[in-house]
C-alpha cells in the first residue's frame, strides 16, 4: 500500500515501466520457446506462434512481444517481469499462481484471458480486449486500464485498491468480494455492473453515476419508477 499523503489517504502512484535493455536478440524457436523451468532473457519475439502451451515455472525477464500468438496455453507459476506485448493475442490464455511485473500491454486481444490467484503489479493495459476476462482472487498493485473493452469481466475477490480505470467499457462486470478501496474509475461504461455494494470506497466521476445508479438500486431491491402505476383515490 502506497504511503499516505497529508490528507490520510494513500498517494496513488503510476505504474512503473519496463525496464527493458536497449538491444535485445532475435528469439527463434524452437530454442526460445516457453518450456518447463524455462528461463527467457532479453530477446524479441516477433509474429511468432506460441499458442497453447502448457507450462510450469517459466520465468520471462527483458522480452518484446510483437504480433505473438499466446492463446489457448495454460501457465502455472510462471512470471513475465519487464515485458512489453503490442497488438498479440493473448485469448483463453489461462494463470495460476502467476505474475505479471512492470509490464506493458497495449492493443491485444485478450477475450477469455483467466488470471487466477496471481500477481499484477506495474502493469498497463492499454487499448485491449479484456471482454470474459477474469482476474479472480488476484492482486492488483498499481495498474491502470485504459481504454479496455472489460465487458462481462470477473473481479470478484480481486484485491483492486488503488487501480484506476479510465474510458473502460465495464458492461456487466462482477465485482463481488472485490476490494476497491482508492481506485478510480473515470468516464467508464458501468451499465449493469455486478457486485456493485463492493465499490465502496472507490472515487467514480460524476458522469459515470446515472448508469451505476442502477444497478445500486438493484442491488438495495429498490424499485426505480414514477409512481404512475397506481391511481390516486381522490381522482375518483
């Protein structure tokens, strides 16, 4: 948790960058595919295809992605430290007990993408498609989405405190469990947003609270109407 600032309140902070070296080698494969207990080092994966791999304990330090296939695999801890993923495509990849360090993912296509119980931290997604993803009983620590498509996305008991969200579609997002404590959410979609009693705590602007308004009241059981339904006796 960030320290606090002379208000009380935590100090949100910007996700740091990658810290990625300024040359890097050419991966080829097969000799730099992703393998069990594999240790991948400063190379540059360029439109290669590294779908549907099932690997534990593979570790990815100083690596570029561009144009990768990475869907369908199955990592289990696994950890990608000072990455940086443009416009690859990352759908149905699913995590567990996994990390992502001082990442930068902008462009991918990422619908289904499962991180479960695992690390986020410094990390941005920017411009993705994070539609049926789920991020349960993760831990999120300084990241920020922007402009992500995070329509039906799971969070629930994700650890969220002082993520920021910003021209985000969350369209049916669950949030149940989730703690949100300091994050911010700004100009974003919340049109039917599940979950919603786990806001608390969250700074949301005011433009984004007519559709949250909703589905708050649905979730109190309160009747949103303009009484007209029912006629008033002395009209008779």
């Amino acid at each position: 948790m960030p320290p606090p600032n002379r208000s009380g309140r935590p100090t949100r902070r910007l996700p740091a960058r990658p810290r990625l070296p300024k040359t890097l080698t050419r991966a080829l494969l097969p000799e730099h595919d992703l393998a069990d207990e594999g240790h991948l080092r400063r190379l540059s994966y360029t439109d290669l295809d590294l779908a549907e791999r099932d690997v534990t304990s593979c570790d990815v330090e100083e690596c570029v992605f561009e144009s990768v296939e990475l869907r369908g695999g199955m990592l289990a801890k696994s950890s990608f430290a000072d990455c940086r993923f443009d416009r690859c495509d990352l759908a149905n990849l699913a995590t567990t007990n996994s990390s992502l360090i001082r990442c930068e993912l902008r462009g991918l296509r990422t619908t289904g993408l499962r991180w479960t119980d695992g690390t986020i931290r410094d990390v941005v997604f920017d411009q993705c498609r994070l539609d049926l993803s789920a991020f349960r009983f993760s831990t999120l620590t300084a990241v920020r989405f922007a402009g992500c498509r995070l329509t039906q996305a799971d969070f629930t008991n994700a650890d969220l405190r002082n993520a920021r969200f910003d021209d985000c579609d969350l369209s049916g997002a669950q949030f149940a469990q989730a703690d949100l404590t300091g994050a911010r959410l700004r100009n974003c979609v919340l049109a039917g947003v599940r979950g919603v009693e786990n806001l608390r705590g969250a700074v949301i602007d005011p433009d984004d609270l007519v559709a949250l308004s909703y589905a708050l009241a649905g979730a109190l059981g309160i009747v949103i109407g303009t009484g007209d339904d029912d006629a008033d006796p002395d009209d008779d």
